[in-house]
C-alpha cells in the first residue's frame, strides 16, 4: 500500500466528517476518523490552503490550529455540477463541494446525444455565470441517466432516451473541461441517500426507484455496488410473474411491468380517467375503489420482489422512491403480507423499508452525489488532499 | 489508516502471492504485490523467522536474501482445520497452511449441539496425532453447516441439523483454543472457488450449491458478502413460482423447492424406483426419459433464478455445485433458453456458467478455506506478520 494511497485515504475521511459535521473541532476529527492529532492538523492546513476548508482560528486569535477552533467545508470554494438526463429532459445542478444544492436549471434534452456535450457546455456555462462562481471551481460532474452504464467507458443504453451503445464519457472528455462520472440514476439515488439522506449510517442497503421503468441501486459493505461490468442492481426485472407481462427490458413478468408509472396509469385507465401520475395518486388520496384495488395488487407484485431482496441481500433497509414509493401507502398492507410469507424470518426482522425523502424533493441531488463520490474517490492517482 | 493496519495488508498479498506461486522470487512478489523491496524482504524474513515460508536461499549460498532465491509456503508449519457439519455427520479436514488438505476424517454429528465441542476438541487431538502434527500448530479452525449464520457471534438455525438459535462460537470457545471462524456452508464454497478453484481471478461471482436445500454464496468486488447481518445469498430462496411448491424454509415456489435432492428424488419416485442421488444421475445418463423431462423442467426453473441474478449482480461468473452441478448436463439447454428469454443482454453476455470441481472432490474445502480466510483477514488487531 503506497503512502500517497493512505494520505488520500485519511483526506477523504476527514473530508466527509467534516461535510457530515459542519463546525467540528480538531479533536472531534481525530475521535471521528481514528487519524492522529499531527495527520488531522497536516491534512486540515493542506485543505484550508486550496479554499476547501475554513475555520474561525485565524479571526478570532490570529494564529491558525486553536485546538477548539471549528471547521467545515467552504461554501465559496469549489463547485460540483449533476446533470440528470431524463425521457425528454435534463436538469443541471450546481452545488457547493459538499453537494448543497446552488441552483437548478432545467432544459430539452437533445435528441441526437452528439449533440449533448454542446448543449451541457453551454448550459453549465450559463449557470456558473448565474451564480456568479468561475467554471475554473468546478471539480466534478456527475451524469446519471435511466439506463444501463458500463463502467469502464461510459457506453450507455437508455431505451427512453432512445439512446443506444452510445458513449456518453468519449462524446463528453473533448470539450468538458473536468472529470466527468457517468451512471445509472438509481445506483446514483442510492449513492445520495448514503451521503445526503435517511441511509448515512447504514452500510448494506437497497433502492428501488422509478418512474418511466423500475431501477435498482445496490450498496453494500459500504460502497456502491455496480456488478462486473457496471449493469448489476436492476431490481426493476426481478421477475415476478411467470411468462407474464412484456416489460420494456424485453423480458416478461418484471416487477417494472407491473409498478413502473406507464404500468400503473394504463392500468388504472382500464376504470377512470386519470392522465397521469399526479393525478392517480390523487385517485387513491380520494378513496376510488378500483385505484385502491390495483395498487393492492402492487403490493403483491411488490412484496414478492422485495422477498426475494431480503433472502438475497440481508440488507438493513430497502428505500423506495419514485413511483414506488408515492405507492407505498395504499400498497404497503399487501406488501408486507407477501413479504411474511415469502421472506426468511431473520434477515426480514432486520429489515427496515423507507420511503425516499430526497427522490421526492424538487431538486434532483443524485448526479450531484455520483459528482462528490468521483471527487473524493480514491484513485491512487490524486496527490494528498486533492 | 494505522501503520500496522497498512503492514498486515501488505503481509497478507504477500503471504497469498507466496501460496498462489510457489516457488516465486522476490522481484516476482514486488511485482506481483506492488509492494517496493524492503517491504517484501522483511516481511519475508518475519514469515522465516516464524516458519511460514522456507526458501533455497540459505542452503545455497549460506546467506538469505539472494535475488533469485525461490521462495514457498511451508508445508511443515502450521496447521488449519476445516469441519463441515452436515445432516448425521460431520468431516473433519486438516491442511496446511496454505490450504492444501493433509487428512480427512469423518464422524457422526452429535444430536446435541452441546456435545459438539467435546466432540470437535477429541477429533481434531485424534486427527493431529495421526498425521503427528501438535494442535499448536493450529492457527484457524473454520466451521461451516446448511443453514444461516449470524455473523457477529455465530448464532445458528439449520434446520436440517434440527439445530435452531445454538451459539456455537459460545459453545466452542471454551474448549477449542485456535480462532474459530462460523459460516454458511456456501458462503464458504464461494470462498473456496476464490482461494483453491476457478474464480482465483474473478471479482464478482456467485456461488448455487445444494443437496438436501440449495445455498448461494456471494463473492462481490473482490471479497464474500454476507449481508447486515450475516444472512445474505440465500439464493435457493429466490422464488421461481407464484403460490408453488411449500419449501423447507417455510415459503412457497423457492428454487429449492424445485431441484434440491428431495425434492428431484421425490419427482422421479412418481414414474421410476430410484434411491439416492447417485441412482437418479444414473438414470439420467442412461437416458430414462422421466427423467430428462425432470432436468429439463429443472433448467426451467433453474433459468428463472439465474435470470434475476444475472439481473442484479451482473457477475462475471455463476458456479453451479452439488446437485445443481450434478444436473447441469441435463439442464442446460432449458436453463439457458430461459435466461436468453428474461435476463438483460448486457450482463447476460458477461456472465459465464462453471460447475465447481471442488463441491464434486472428496475432500471437503469450504471450511479450511473458511479458516484461510479468517487466518489472513484483516482485522487490525494482528502484529505484523501475523
């Protein structure tokens, strides 16, 4: 193990205790990341030299390094861009280095994706203009998309977007000026309720995330999981009727052919008026009886996945966002019933099921953490703190 | 990161270089570990001075230390012990330190899971003097039985033993004075295809293995998962049938409920008079056409499993042992028909099927490649060489 990989390890734990615990003393650092005293002051005067880090020593007794002064993360330093592409649309954030939101900008995704490096660089050009900060800051772009991602080069098939064996990281590195991070939304959507949301202290857990399809994010040991070749984690195509419904993926009796937004409103078209996802939610909010009885269905559907989760990954919770989890209440009786029948008692007891707050925030934030885990990875390349 | 934590590391690729080439030089451990020259020589010569490792550096130029000296594992110092409790019997295994099995010894598994220590402790003093080895030697015992496994303390339930929440680290530690890793038996499988079979060079793969049930281990990013709590990979519980067969888990339309042994023998006893698992494979060979319709079902059944798999891991490998790997011949047509039906394309074309040489050897290695594990694990705790 090379010195410089240590340095970078120890960096990007102090990093995070410092995101996670804004203001935190010197001695807190050392209790939090297990690093000695010497290791925490080196790392803290590198961070504060390239504007990551200040504290109120300096102000307040002109020396630098009083042991209770406190420290965090600078807002005015450094600045992490998501990009979210969507069926139709993308939106772009700008965040602080400690993935707080700045300013969201929506705008038509290009059809052609060769088109998109050129539209992104304009666009995140605007917005770092808006917001008054140089794009000299930004330190890492995080690009999800509704698809599968191979982790090596950034070869993406996203069937809505109509985009195929596209290579969205090759289109991109000549005229984005930063490193660039591609993934699937939902491994991303995990990745954010790790850093930013109900999952912080978990290590093992799940996402089951949807709208137009049924995505899944997996992490365990405490990191992402991507599988070998960046497709794993597509708990959407959990199978759950045999030689059932033709699901988008090609295959048949997928949980995604079943729960998935385009599922659920043809279904529910089948009774009532309902144009879209707003308004089926609005149905169950109101009592009508045939939207209450397909959304019990889904509870089965549901459960049936979530069974086979619980016996394959003994996780400690499973969050549910999207569609999923907009359904959870009207489909969350059924779904347990399956799962007590279907699951292994012991890992089912340590199980919790959440539902995701930040999926349903305003402000899409998981390209922004697929941003913070590039930035702060450990690449054995990077020198000390980065 | 500790100083000590990063020197254990170090000793333990290099211990694992020694044991996958022996014979090996110090320029191919630097090469093979990354590690720079001083490193390896002196955790080389810790290794020496303990007796782990011997070369023909000394006795052919009176000094150690030669560049080209060849360096190996000793056979002669150091002992692990691996028990496989099964249904009515138990096997006890002795090998080096590098894995390699010395003497088997197989006995009946004591109904009371309270006589197992006693037991355990008289075997492994018996099976020592055999081969005249002292049980100082010993430096790991790993333990591995069908059921699941609570990882902090090694709380079992294996139903197929009738041994339900029995503590057996609180049961041994007093009268076994080696470390004693617990496992799930095919947890332990999956970490012996790592260790001693073909997925040396594989990252992500997972591991079906079964006889009286099926099992699933999980090997992801270059090491087992377990899950939060222990109980992860039980992927002979994937369901393959809605409302289907009554498993012994409890649930219905589980895999294993499908094509564990009793369940196959059971089918076939319907159309043909077949004993055992050895009468039925036979049957198969000599083409008895029940019987085939049996294993092609089985594929069937099989195929859907694998299909979410390869769906949610991604893995570079799938490895089929016991039963599963005994039909495989027989099902693989319908298996894979199956799979090209409802797993992704992507993952799917990166994912090879093996069956596992080792679960079909006569001697037993899951659990002495348990103890490897547990003997070179990482705890933080170890000195140097440990």
């Amino acid at each position: 193990m090379h010195p410089s990989y240590v340095r970078q390890y120890n960096a990007t734990r102090i990093f995070h205790a410092l995101r996670a615990n804004p203001g935190i003393t010197k001695r807190g650092l050392t209790d939090l990341t297990g690093c000695d005293k010497s290791t925490v002051s080196a790392i803290l005067r590198a961070f504060e030299d390239i504007g990551f880090v200040e504290s109120d020593a300096a102000q307040e007794t002109g020396k630098r390094g009083r042991p209770s002064a406190n420290y965090r993360l600078s807002a005015d330093n450094g600045l992490l861009i998501g990009v979210h592409l969507e069926f139709e649309q993308m939106a772009i954030v700008a965040a602080s280095i400690d993935g707080t939101p700045i300013r969201k900008w929506s705008q038509p995704l290009p059809t052609d994706p060769a088109a998109l490096a050129t539209d992104l660089r304009h666009a995140i050009g605007a917005l770092c203009h808006e917001i008054s900060r140089s794009q000299d800051e930004i330190r890492a772009i995080g690009i999800t998309l509704p698809g599968l991602v191979e982790s090596s080069g950034g070869l993406a098939h996203a069937p809505s977007l109509d985009w195929y064996e596209t290579d969205i990281g090759n289109l991109l590195r000549d005229q984005i000026d930063a490193p660039v991070y591609i993934d699937n939304d939902t491994n991303a959507a995990a990745m954010a309720e790790y850093l930013f949301g109900q999952c912080g202290q978990l290590t093992d857990f799940v996402m089951i995330d949807g709208g137009l399809g049924l995505g899944g994010g997996i992490f365990l040991d405490g990191r992402p999981y991507r599988g070998a070749s960046g497709f794993g984690g597509e708990l959407g195509h959990i199978k759950v009727v045999p030689d059932g419904r033709i699901c988008g993926c090609g295959a048949q009796g997928c949980l995604s052919a079943y729960i998935a937004a385009p599922a659920l409103l043809a279904a529910a078209q089948r009774s009532l008026r309902v144009r879209n996802v707003e308004e089926l939610i609005r149905a169950a909010k109101d009592g009508a009886p045939p939207i209450l009885d397909l959304f019990e269905d889904s509870g089965r559907h549901l459960g049936r996945a979530l069974s086979d989760i619980v016996n394959i990954f003994n996780p400690s919770a499973i969050v549910l966002g999207g569609i999923v989890g907009r359904i959870w209440p009207y489909a969350e009786i059924t779904a347990r019933k399956e799962l007590a029948k279907l699951a292994m008692r012991a890992p089912l007891q340590n199980t919790q099921i959440l539902v995701s707050d930040i999926s349903a925030a305003e402000t899409p934030v998981g390209a922004v953490a697929l941003a913070l885990e590039g930035f702060t990875s450990l690449d054995g390349q990077k020198p000390g703190p980065w």
